[in-house]
C-alpha cells in the first residue's frame, strides 16, 4: 500500500485535520509527522499541549498508522526518510509566510516519483480566526505562569521585551518578523521593569511605586495579552513582604521574579558607583530566596537572583561565589548585571560560570553593552535576554517630538507622519 505523509502541530486539534486525514486515507496508510514543542514553539507559539500529549490524540486517529515525530518545520528531512508516495496538506500554505517550504516538498518528490496534493482550507470562523481565538481561549493563569519554563526548555534561548501598560504589552505580543525557514522571530517573553512602571506614573526608581500599584499594571497586561511575564522585583522588601509578593504574583500567573541582592534605599544599577548603593550579605539574601521558594504553591513559578557584584565593584570572584550560594538556596535562574559597555565583563562571568557544577538558567540585561549581537551573547551561554527599558525610551522621545512640533507650528497637521491614522487607533484594539 502507498504511503501517505502529513505533518502537523495538532495542538488545536479541529475538523479541518479530520479532513485532512480523511483525504489522505483514500490514497494509501497515513503517517502523521508530528511537529515537536520546539517546533511549535519557534513558528507559533508555546503548547498547549505537550508531544506527549498530541502523540496520544493523532494516534489514535481511526486510519492514522503511524505517528513520527517532525523536529523540524521543513518536511524534507521527513520525507528523505519515509519516501511517501502522498504529501498532503492544506492549499493555504501557498500564500502565507510557508510558502517557501511547500516548493521544498515540490522540488525532492520527483526524486521517488512522489507526489503533493493540496486540499482547499476547511472554511469555519473557529478556523479563519484560531490565532484571534487562542488569544482568549486557554490562557488560564496556571498554564501562563507555565509558560516560560516551557520556553526555555524547548528554545534554550529566549528574548524579552519590556511593557508597561495594555498597548505596550500588545506591541511585545502582536510585533514578528517571518523567517526563511517558516519560523517567527518574535519576543518569547514580557518583562515588567519598575523603572518603567515608576516613569510612566511620572516618579523616580526608588520603590517608591507600592506593589498593589505594580499589580495593577500587571493586571492591564494580563487581561490583552497571552505571553508570560517577568517581574522586575527590585531588591524584594523585607523578607516578610517578599514571601507576599511571591504569593501575589504566583497567583496572577506570572512566570518569574527576579530580586537583586541590595538592600536599602533602592537606587538604579545604572548610576554604578556614582550613587550610593549597599550589596545585602550572601547569607541573608539566600534567606530571601529560600523563604520565596517556601511561600510558592506550585512548581512553574521561578525566582531569579540578580547579582550585583560587577556593578559595585566587588570582583568576579565576589559574583561566582554568590551565583553558587543563590543556586544552593533555591534560585531558578540568575541574572548578571554590569555597565562595562564592552561586554567583557560578561563575557568572563559567563566562562566562569560554565565551569560549576549545578547551574540554573543565566540571564542577561545588555542595556550598558548593547553593541553586542544577540547570537554572539548565546555562544557565551546566556539563556535569556531582556530588553529593559526601551520601548518606554523609544515611546518618550517620540511623544516629546510631537508635542514640540504642535507648540512650534502652531497646528497638528505637521506631526501627521509620525502618528497612526486616527482609523489606525480605532482598529488596533481586538474587539
């Protein structure tokens, strides 16, 4: 019997993969090329259901014979395996940003005389509109807190985008480029800055901004957005409060806290040495981490030790002996922080830290060195990049320009091209 090859996420399962399946039946024994996490997570976005999981439903499909795992959105190397007599698939992947994968199928069946047949999308609003519908469907706060752990795990490096309000966080969620190989290059991960939540309510970086302010603002994101959350926990209060705020946040569904190890009148990093900043002892800040690690209910939820060594001038020695303490409390990750603008300090952090023996997901803020590629920070180990504070730079000084060309011209028409339309403003919101 001729062999029939289909690939897909099957992740929102629907009755357009019955279909699918259904047509491919007629032509010989289907197997199915099932798309791995890593893969879904790199051209969508994270499973809601695990491989395990899909791998139970599809195979157990009547008329399904086998289920394969597909480790890469390109069907080639599948199909280099299996030599299908059949490739079935959806027409709707001549147009869209897969288009080029679907001429790779088109190009190695002649090859054993294989061939593509194409069945016409599978009309039905739940369908047209899945991305819509996803967006509001199943985004509990049990798998979004879920969500980053996942990530990190399938995609081993990840990038995150500050957001301080609803639009922000709309902006981190909806803005991708299309990738050659089919993938998204998109942001994985929000991150709330207190130094963005502190200037947008117009009040300097000194956690002067209460937490329930900061829950409120977490709560805009939340309510229009899909995608997990880092939390910007300054240096974490009192003991007694951090244990609260874990709880607060683990029950929103954000992902992760990450809290400095200074104590005192909160300063911003950035000033270095030219304020007046205290680093906590090892001991009582691996008491902070322990006892947040004790007030958390479930597992999914991390906290992240940033450590303050290279800001405040105390050696990198001082940083890896804290990175090792921080480890054996409990953190989930740790965050190195500098204002070398070369980058070198990192760089000799990360050769050093690759050499423990118990690491935990190394996290970095290349605000100071940010001449440095993305790619080129992954060679050196770091698993997680966040980009700090930009969207509220970039969003100041564009607002300032406009206001200074309304007060210079004395109208509103010379500043049209650096606003949406008004029709723009009124559509960018999913209703």
């Amino acid at each position: 019997m001729a062999l029939v090859y289909i690939a897909m996420s099957a992740d929102v399962f629907h009755h357009g993969h019955i279909n699918i399946i259904k047509t491919a039946q007629k032509y010989g024994e289907v197997i199915i090329g099932l798309h791995t996490d890593k893969v879904i997570a790199d051209y969508w976005h994270v499973p809601i259901m695990n491989y395990e999981e899909r791998y139970s439903i599809v195979s157990h499909i009547q008329g399904v014979s086998k289920v394969v795992p597909q480790e890469e959105l390109d069907q080639v190397p599948n199909l280099l395996k299996y030599k299908p007599a059949f490739v079935v698939h959806g027409d709707d992947w001549k147009y869209d940003s897969q288009k080029f994968l679907r001429q790779k199928v088109l190009d190695i069946l002649p090859e054993w005389g294989g061939q593509l047949i194409e069945i016409s999308r599978t009309e039905g609003n739940g369908i047209v509109n899945l991305d819509a519908t996803l967006r509001f469907m199943g985004i509990t706060p049990d798998s979004r807190r879920a969500a980053l752990g996942k990530l990190l795990q399938y995609k081993n490096h990840i990038k995150v985008m500050e957001a301080h309000n609803g639009l922000t966080g709309l902006i981190v969620e909806k803005t991708n480029i299309p990738q050659k190989d089919g993938t998204l290059n998109q942001f994985d991960a929000m991150w709330i800055s207190s130094l963005c939540d502190s200037t947008i309510k117009g009040k300097p970086d000194i956690e002067l901004v209460d937490l329930t302010s900061r829950l409120n603002t977490i709560n805009e994101i939340l309510e229009v957005t899909t995608k997990p959350i880092i939390v910007d926990g300054d240096t974490g209060g009192k003991i007694e409060h951090f244990t609260y705020t874990v709880r607060s946040l683990e029950r929103l569904g954000v992902s992760a806290i990450i809290i400095e190890d200074k104590i005192g009148l909160k300063k911003n990093s950035l000033f270095g040495t030219s304020a007046q900043q205290t680093q906590d002892t090892i001991e009582h800040f691996c008491e902070k981490i322990k006892a947040g690690k004790n007030a958390q209910i479930t597992n999914d939820f991390m906290i992240i030790a940033r450590i303050e060594s290279l800001i405040l001038n105390q050696g990198m020695t001082d940083a890896i002996e804290r990175a090792k303490a921080y480890i054996a409390a409990g953190a989930d990750g740790i965050m190195i922080h500098s204002i070398d603008n070369t980058g070198e300090e990192i760089k000799e952090f990360c050769r050093q830290y690759e050499k423990l023996e118990n690491k935990v997901w190394l996290i970095a803020v290349p605000t100071s060195y940010n001449s440095i590629y993305e790619q080129e920070l992954y060679t050196w180990g770091i698993n997680c990049i966040i980009y700090a504070n930009h969207l509220l730079r970039s969003g100041y000084k564009a607002m300032e320009k406009t206001a200074y060309k309304i007060l210079e011209t004395g109208r509103s028409k010379d500043c049209d091209e650096n606003c949406l339309s008004i029709k723009e403003i009124l559509t960018l919101i999913d209703y």
